[in-house]
C-alpha cells in the first residue's frame, strides 16, 4: 500500500511519530515486530517504575513500621505477584497504544521491516507472509537494546538484562550489578528492598556518573545504609559463568572476587540497525547519523530516538520524532534538535536534574552563585519522612538565567519540571523568587534553593 | 565521555572571543594547564588553558573567527574514552558557524542599520521576551523594540539579544574594585538611532573589534552621563627638558634606558596628585571616594584603539622605576599581552598626544575616575619673560577634564597649579 508515512518502530519515537502524522492528517502506517510501545512502555520505564513502587511500600512497612506504628505479623510478600502487576501495567498501556493507533487511523502492522531503496518497506509477518508497502517519507524507530559484557554474553538465566531483570520467575538470593547509571541503580534498589544481596559495581568514580557529584555521594551513602555493596572506579578483571552462577574478578579499592546467583549487565545499550537491502550511513559509534531536520543520508528516510544515539531517553525520543515529522509536513517548521532536558532515577532516593551540573560549568568557565537547600529544613519532608537529599540550583553570574538544577530525595523527579520549564523560558532566579509555592510542599525547596544562592531563605 | 570546550569568559566585560591562534591541533595530548589557544578579547589576547587531561578530539572555530562566549569551540577526549562508551553524555551546546556570531555586518557605531531592517513596533507596543533577554538587554543597553526574536511565536530569547549590537548602554560598564556609575537615563540613545548613509560600492564596513566597542560603549557612557568641564595651563617645559638631557647623558654613559619627557610628566603629576588628593577620586553616586593609592592610568595607543595600563601605587616610585614600569606596560599593551588587573582599577588617567606635535586638546573623563590630563608638545615659541622682553621659551599645555560631580573649578586649578609648579621647577619632586 501507498502512504504518506511509514514509521518503522513503535516506540516512544515511532509511535508519537506516527500519531503526529496522523494527526497533520497524513495516512500513516507503524510497523513494530513485537509490541507497541517499544522498551519504555514494554520493557523500560514503565514496568520497572511499577516494581518500584512496591519496593518501596515495602521498605517502608519492612523497614519503618515501628516509626509509623505499624505492627505487622510475619509481613510477606508474593513475588509472582509483584512481577504480575508489572506485566499487567505494561500490557495496559500497550493496548493503550493500540487504541490510540486505531483512534487516529493509523495501520498497525505488526511485523518485520525491511527497508529497500525508492522509499520501500518489505514487511515479513510471523506466520511468513510478505507484503510491501511504500512512501515518499520513512521515520526509522528502531531503537537501542542492551549491551552486553564482552567475555560475559547474556545466557538469560545467570547473566541478564533489565529485560529479563524485570521478569525474573523466582528472587535471586544475591545479584551483582554491573553498571551504576539509572538502570543499574534502579534495580539495586529493587532487588535490595526484597532481601537481595545486591553489589553494585562502578568503572567510573560515582554512582550515577553523569549526574552532580553531590547527588551521587547522597545516592552512594543512601544505598550503603540500606544495605547494597556500592564499588565505585571499580574495573572488571575476570568474569566467568559459573554452575553456581556468576563470578567476577574486580579491581578498585582492592583486588576481590565477587559471587552472585544472577549478573545484571547495564553498562548501557547497542542501536538495533533497520534491516533490509537499504545502506543508510552511520556515525562514528555506529547510530544513524542525521542531519538537523532528521533526515538520514538516503532523502526522504528520517530517524529518530534511541537510534540517532544518546541520551536513550524515552522523553528525548517523544521529541525528537514530533520535530522530525513537523519538518516533513509542516510548511516553515525548522524541526530542533535536543538540548535541554531532564534526566531521571526513580529509586528511593530519587534522583532528577536539568541542565549543567557544577563540574560541568566550573570546566567550562561559566561564572555561577549556587543555591543548595536540604530536606531536612523542610516542614513537609518531615510531615513524609524523607528527610534525605537538597535541591542544588546553579544560577549564572551576571545574567541570573538557570544554568542547572540538581535534585535527590522525595518526588524529586516530579519536581524538575519546573526548572526544566524556567530553563526554556529564560526565566531568570527572580522569576522563580517571584512565584509563589505552596506550603507545605517539597517544592518550596526549590524556592528556598534559589533563596540560598542570595542570602534570602527563610529556613535554613 | 568527551567534553565540550567553549569560549570562555576572560573578563567581565568580554561576550564574544577571537580565536587567534590554536596552540594544539586536532589529535595533539593535552595535560591539565597546557595552552590551547590563544584568544583575543575586548581588552587583551589571553592564552587559554585547558582543564583536563585528553586528546584535543574536534576544532569548530578557526584561528580568526569570533564566538560568542559560551560557545562551543573545540571536543577534549578524555583518557578513558573510546567509541561506544556506555554512557548517556549530555548533548554539547549547539556549534554556531562564524557567521552567526561574526559581527562583520554592524556597522559602525552611529549606524544601527542591520538593526534598523527589524520593523520597529509602535510605541507602547508590548516587547515580547524572556526574562533572561530582558535582564541582558537593560545590562547592555540594548534597545529590545529594535531587536526580531527567534524564539517561540517570535519571543525574544537571550541569543538574539547576544546577537544584537548595544545602543547607548544605560550606565558605565562597572570595574572591578569600583563602584558602578549610576544610570542616569541615556540621551546619547536618540543620537545612536540617526544612521549613517548606507555604504556604497567603494565604501569599506568595518566590523567592530571587542576594543572598538568597548571604546564605544565607555566613551558614549561618559560624554552623556558626566558633566565635563575643561582647564588649560601652559608651563614653561625647559626646566624639565634640560634635566631630561642632563640624565639621559649619564644614562647613556652607564647603559640605562633612556628618560622620556613623559616619565617626567608622570614623575609630576604623582607628586601633584599627593598634594591635592581630591582629585584622585571618583564619583559613587551617593559619596565621593577619594583613593588613597595613585594608580595613574597612562593612555597607550594600540593597532585599533588604546587601552589604558595602569601604574599602580605610583607615589613614590623612582622616575627610573617609573620609566621602566611604563615602557613594559605599553610595550605589551601593543601586543595584546596585558593581564585584566594591569589594565584595571586607575584612578587618575594621563594623555600625552605631544609626540604627534599635538599642542593641546581636552580628552575625555574615564569613568568612574574623576579626572584625565591632555598633555601636549612642548614647542619652542616667544615668551614675554618677567622683563616685559619677548624671548624664546619651550612651552607646554596641559589640559585637564573633569567629571564636575567631584571636582570643582577651584580645585582643579589647584592641581594644574601644583602640577605647574613641579615641571617648572623639577627640583621640588625631589622633597
């Protein structure tokens, strides 16, 4: 069949893509080989914010109940259940996809692609039927998938992925975790919580690399006192597969051998290349290269999301595809590229920031005053109980304009938006000071933060 | 993870950069404090360090191109970088070309002509604009009904008001150790907007250096916010021309440098100012500050303007110390090579147009300082002596602005008079 757009993967991309389209009034065809939504709603953010959720009720009951006056009897838990609301929340939104594909009328074809000169997909169903569909305008979608530890290759039972992480049939009694990044942390947190033995190792000085070095010594310490083994500039020697399950020679603070039932491998993830007869060329670490309107080395075939390279995030994706559908239809529109953005971890402490972090603008040379204020001076995280972490605020010298903003401890992934609004406007800290926050909420922080950086919080 | 570098900040002043020369070129090791570049701001070209370890991976900007500051200019590998590196790097700042930065298409300063093109809305029309411009515009005097906006619905955004040339700043450009001049409203606004008559096919554009701004900015800010006024004295220059001859004969015999007449001005004007300190002072806007120190700024012409070293705690410096200190400031004020703090924090300054045969001319108060001295040529011309005979005399004229705020009529005369006093008779600069 003719279309006016073919986007191939229906993920965070692919899928917003397509509806965009769609709603530009185009007729729109998404080919996906497995299931809408791709990792974030599958296999990602979704799933993994549900067995979150329950990690920390229950920590909370497990952990605090004697502070809250509860009493509990032999508190337990169903591991099949908890892995069950998971794959029931994914589900959901996947189907939830599927309606919205059908609302705008966009072809749902679930199938291989396989992308061919002149604007050709070749489609390949299961049961091995073949189709061919064409347009003028193609969106490639296809994504990211995880990388793997050479001398390490996943087996799917010992030595994982998030994917299989996340689905794990029985709880392991011990787990080494290979990459401290949002992934690796998450589930640290997760599998701790239950009673796992969880050692987080780390190549690079923190945990959380590329978050704010304050942020990541509140995560480290945090994570030590529940309980986790945090290694940082901690390397791989030797890492072998054993009956038992895995076993890892390391070298940081001191040589030692580590042993766990299960590895989960997130030292980060590797592009899935579109299939087919069709070279599109690639950027030095192997993504499709794109030029400021997405659009590939072949005219007329555009890419978008995790595939063009880092950051792998899913609203980074969202946006990506939006700008990259509006410049093919939309008359004058000058598609942008990502600059700003939030970057998330939603363990316990959360973890959120926006911008630069003040390593980065101390190497740059950018001229800054900071404005830190902890939970702890606040009313509302004592009413809660999650007095741990800041809100660290980076404002530029002379102008005032929010360089960053930095924030670990409670629903502090709900709170960047804020500052990732008062980056896009140019708002300046006085805009900030200007706005009244509500008492009492966690995000009076965020005013007194920038309070601090002038002499002008009330709390602290 | 490599890392960005931009153009960095090298004076509170400075928002765009001259990549002047590169030190390193693509490839080359870096160590933590090697030079990278060379760069060339509105005061001084800089050498520019770099902050970590690596391998300079990418160059955006060529030698000669300008930036804005912030922007990115070259990619640093870092050691433990290799391709395929796992993690998420932050997306660099967007690399601007040259051309978006390059100035080369404002004209000179009486005419805002690329400005001009922007419909200008009627009066009163509401200026659409974040914050962050706003703040920057009211900074930098920029006009913001003059300025297109590129942002959201054709909202004004920080980079177009970076982008746009400044029209009569609102208040002198604060100095570091000094206070800032108050605004005082800008009338040189309305004569900034009269454009100049559009170049023709011969005419040459000149886009501004850093310095010419600067120059700009500075001089427009003090000729409509001071209230100058002007004395002259002539002094008779043949006492301090003889004991000039008198020391570069010994100073030649024993291989010393050679005295100018302009050390010995300065020799001079030292001592008057420790005789009349008042002068040695700025306005604050609601005081007066008189310094203690002399930190006489010493006009030098360079390639494209001048700038204004500073010789700093000057009283009781020896005249061969003085000339020394001199000749090395304005040597390296010609090559650009003057670190900010030997050009910063004067407060007194002196202009000497003698050796361009120039007898006398008013030249204009450098804020926040309160006073300048135009010192002319000292020429041979007929004197009437105290005989009532005409003779042939060697004569000097100085001139002296000031910033009337902080120094009267009667107090400026008291310094030409004190200054008269020790170029007539040299000898008293020995008390």
């Amino acid at each position: 069949m003719n279309y006016d757009l073919i986007v191939i993967g229906g993920g965070p991309a692919g899928y917003v893509g397509a509806i965009r389209a769609a709603q530009l009034g185009k007729k729109v065809a998404c080919i996906e080989k497995e299931r809408a939504g791709g990792t974030c709603l599958n296999w990602g953010c979704i799933p993994t914010k549900s067995l979150l959720r329950n990690a920390e009720m229950y920590q909370t009951m497990n952990k605090r109940a004697a502070e809250f006056g509860f009493k509990f009897d032999g508190l337990s838990f169903d591991w099949n259940k908890i892995i069950g609301r998971s794959r029931d929340v994914s589900d959901k939104n996947a189907a939830g996809i599927e309606f919205l594909f059908k609302k705008h009328k966009i072809d749902y074809i679930q199938a291989e692609a396989n992308l061919e000169a002149g604007g050709v997909v070749k489609v390949k169903f299961a049961d091995g039927k073949e189709e061919s569909h064409s347009a003028p305008k193609i969106l490639v979608c296809t994504g990211c998938t995880a990388r793997a530890l050479p001398n390490l290759p996943f087996n799917g039972k010992t030595v994982i992925s998030s994917k299989e992480a996340m689905i794990l049939p029985t709880q392991p009694k011990s787990m080494l975790i290979i990459g401290a990044g949002a992934i690796g942390t998450e589930f640290g947190y997760f599998y701790n919580a239950f009673g796992t033995k969880v050692t987080l190792v780390e190549m690079l000085p923190n945990a959380l690399p590329y978050e704010d070095a304050d942020v990541s010594t509140v995560v480290e310490k945090a994570y030590q006192k529940q309980g986790i083994n945090v290694l940082t500039n901690t390397k791989i020697t030797k890492a072998e597969a054993t009956e038992k399950g895995v076993k890892l020679t390391v070298s940081g603070k001191k040589e030692e051998t580590l042993e766990a039932e299960v590895a989960l491998v997130a030292i980060g993830v590797a592009p899935i290349l579109p299939t087919g007869s069709l070279k599109i060329e690639l950027t030095e670490r192997g993504y499709l290269k794109v030029n400021d309107a997405y659009e590939t080395s072949v005219p007329g075939v555009y890419a978008a999301g995790d595939i063009i390279g880092p950051p792998w995030l899913a609203h980074v994706a969202s946006f990506e595809a939006i700008q990259a559908v509006e410049g093919m239809f939309v008359a004058g529109h000058k598609p942008k590229r990502v600059t700003t953005f939030p970057a998330c971890t939603y363990a316990n402490p959360q973890v959120a920031s926006v911008g630069l972090t003040e390593g980065e603008a101390k190497q740059k040379g950018i001229a800054y005053k900071l404005g830190k204020f902890p939970f702890m001076a606040s009313g509302k995280a004592r009413a809660i109980g999650e007095l741990e972490g800041f809100v660290k605020i980076l404002v530029g010298e002379p102008n005032g304009e929010i360089l960053g903003a930095h924030i670990v401890g409670p629903e502090a992934t709900e709170m960047i938006a804020e500052l990732g609004l008062a980056i896009t406007l140019e708002a300046t800290y006085e805009e900030i000071e200007a706005t009244i926050h509500a008492h009492p909420t966690l995000s009076e922080a965020v005013h007194e933060a920038v309070g601090t950086a002038f002499g002008k919080a009330i709390h602290i | 993870m490599p890392l960005p570098i931009e153009m960095p900040k090298l004076s509170d002043t400075m928002t765009e950069g001259t990549l002047v020369k590169w030190q390193k070129k693509v490839g080359d090791k870096v160590e933590m404090g090697d030079v990278l570049a060379e760069i060339e701001t509105d005061k001084a070209t800089m050498e520019m360090e770099a902050f970590d370890d690596g391998t300079l991976a990418e160059i955006y900007v060529q030698e000669g191109e300008k930036v804005a500051v912030g922007q990115q200019i070259a990619l640093l590998a870092l050691p433990g970088d290799k391709p395929g590196d796992a993690a998420a790097p932050r997306p660099a700042a967007p690399v601007k070309t040259s051309a978006k930065a390059d100035s080369s298409t404002v004209a000179p300063p009486a005419a805002p002509a690329p400005v001009a093109e922007v419909p200008v809305p009627a009066s009163g029309a509401k200026v659409k604009a974040s914050p962050l411009a706003r703040r920057i515009a009211a900074a930098r005097g920029v006009d913001l009904t003059r300025v297109a906006g590129s942002g959201p619905g054709g909202r004004i955004v920080q980079r177009d008001v970076l982008e746009a040339k400044p029209g009569a700043p609102a208040a002198a450009p604060k100095r570091p150790g000094t206070p800032a001049q108050p605004a005082m409203g800008a009338p040189a606004a309305s004569v900034q907007s009269i454009p100049a008559l559009p170049a023709g096919p011969n005419d040459r554009t000149l886009p501004l250096s850093g310095m010419r701004r600067v120059i700009a900015e500075r001089l427009v800010a003090s000729k409509s916010t001071v209230p100058h006024f002007y004395l002259q004295i002539e002094v008779d220059a043949a006492p301090l021309l003889a004991l000039r001859s008198e020391i570069n004969a010994t100073a030649e015999a024993s291989g010393r440098g050679k005295i100018t007449v302009n050390d010995l001005v300065i020799k001079a004007v030292i001592a008057a100012l420790g005789r009349v300190p008042k002068v040695n002072a700025a306005w604050a806007g609601d005081a007066i500050i008189e310094y203690a120190a002399i930190n006489l700024s010493v006009a030098v012409a360079v390639e494209d303007g001048l700038v204004t070293p500073v010789l700093r705690d000057a009283a009781g410096k020896s005249l061969g110390e003085i000339s020394e200190t001199v000749k090395d400031l304005a040597t390296r004020a010609r090559t650009k090579k003057l670190k900010p703090e030997e050009y910063q924090g004067g407060t007194f300054t002196l202009s000497n147009l003698g050796s361009y045969g120039i007898e006398s001319f008013f030249a204009i108060v450098n804020p926040p300082q309160a006073a300048i001295l135009s010192v002319g040529a000292a020429v041979k011309k007929p004197v009437v002596n105290g005989a009532g005979q005409i003779v042939a005399g060697q004569r000097m004229t100085l001139g002296l602005s000031c910033d009337h705020r902080v120094v009267d009529g009667s107090l400026g005369s008291q310094f030409l008079g004190e200054l008269r006093a020790f170029i007539e008779k040299p000898a008293l600069m020995l008390l």
